[in-house]
C-alpha cells in the first residue's frame, strides 16, 4: 500500500538518495552536484509553509520514502505568485508502478486547494515517463526551449507542461499556505 503525506525534515536523507542519480548519471536534473541531506533539509524548509513538499511511501506513514513532488515560487516577480512549478521524482527501484502518479495527483489537488492558478512542468527532453506522467495528470505542453542546458556531454532542450489548477479571477485570491491546507486527495 502507498502512503502519501507531508514531508518531513527527517525525509530529507532518503529524498536525496532518490534524487542524487538523476544528478549524477542523468539528463532530467540540470543539477552536476547531488546536494546532500542538510543541503536538501534547507530546500524543504525555504518553502516557508507555503509550497507543498509531499512524499510516497511503502506501507505506512513511517515506511520508507519511494518518491517525493514538491512545488516552488514560478518566478521571483510578485504578479507570478499564483503560479507554481512542479517536480517530482521516483526511486528508479518502484518507477511505472504507480506511486508516481498517486503523489502527483495529491500535489495538483493540494495546489488547486491552496488556491494557486497554474501548475508549470518543465521537462528535460527526451523523457516519454515524464511527460506521460504530467499529462495523465492534467498538464498540456506549452513550449520548448532548445538547447538550453548542456551536461554530460550534449545539448539538451527543455519542454514546459502547464496546468489549470483554478480560474484566474479578478482580483486574484492569495493562495493558502500548505501548513494550512495540508495534502489533499480528492
């Protein structure tokens, strides 16, 4: 049974283990030093209780940490602060058994709670998972950029995936922050 729920600082270990190969062997993360578990500690915390920092486990809510999705600020400008960029990543050991797409699912239906209006992906291509992924979950593409980020030898392009979380009304409404909402399944 998978579990999904708020990560914790204790989490962070595990969540860097999941994410040091896409950093060390991959294309996926434009990253070229895997940081370690204070360096990732700090990255959950600097959410200041407004993104969302989920995790997937096996088993139960102690069980072992097999993926984790998080959201962040889009863009620094204060007009974008209804929109949120998205990440997710996957133990390689448990990919395309599905805790992905149940921890991604609990991230969008968090974000539409919380009241944020667009959700963007950005996705280093190719990746066919990923973009499986987002789109099973409701995301469009929305662009490339070509040959934007250049590791391990090659040129590689980043597509943008975007979804509706919510209407954008007039005046928009401040999201809620996730220490308030906490993980939603719908």
């Amino acid at each position: 049974m998978i579990v999904i729920r708020a990560a914790r600082p204790e989490d962070a270990a595990a969540i860097a283990a999941i994410y040091a190969p896409h950093v060390l062997t991959g294309t996926v993360s434009f990253e070229t030093e895997a940081p370690d578990t204070r360096a990732m500690r700090g990255r959950m915390a600097s959410s200041d209780g407004l993104y969302p920092w989920m995790v997937a486990t096996n088993g139960d809510e102690d069980g072992g940490v097999i993926a984790y999705a998080y959201a962040t600020r889009f863009r620094d400008r204060p007009a974008y602060r209804y929109v949120v960029e998205t990440s997710i990543y996957v133990a390689g050991t448990v990919q395309r058994q599905g805790a992905g797409r149940l921890l991604y699912e609990a991230l969008i239906d968090t974000l539409r709670a919380q009241g944020f209006t667009q959700a963007i992906g950005a996705i280093a291509l190719p990746n066919e998972g990923s973009i499986s992924l987002h789109e099973a979950v409701g995301f469009r593409r929305a662009g490339v950029y070509r040959e934007v980020g250049y590791k391990n030898g090659q040129w590689i392009d980043v597509g943008f995936w975007q979804c509706e979380l919510n209407d954008a009304v007039v005046p928009p409404i401040e999201p809620k922050p996730f220490s308030e909402v906490g993980v939603v399944r719908i």
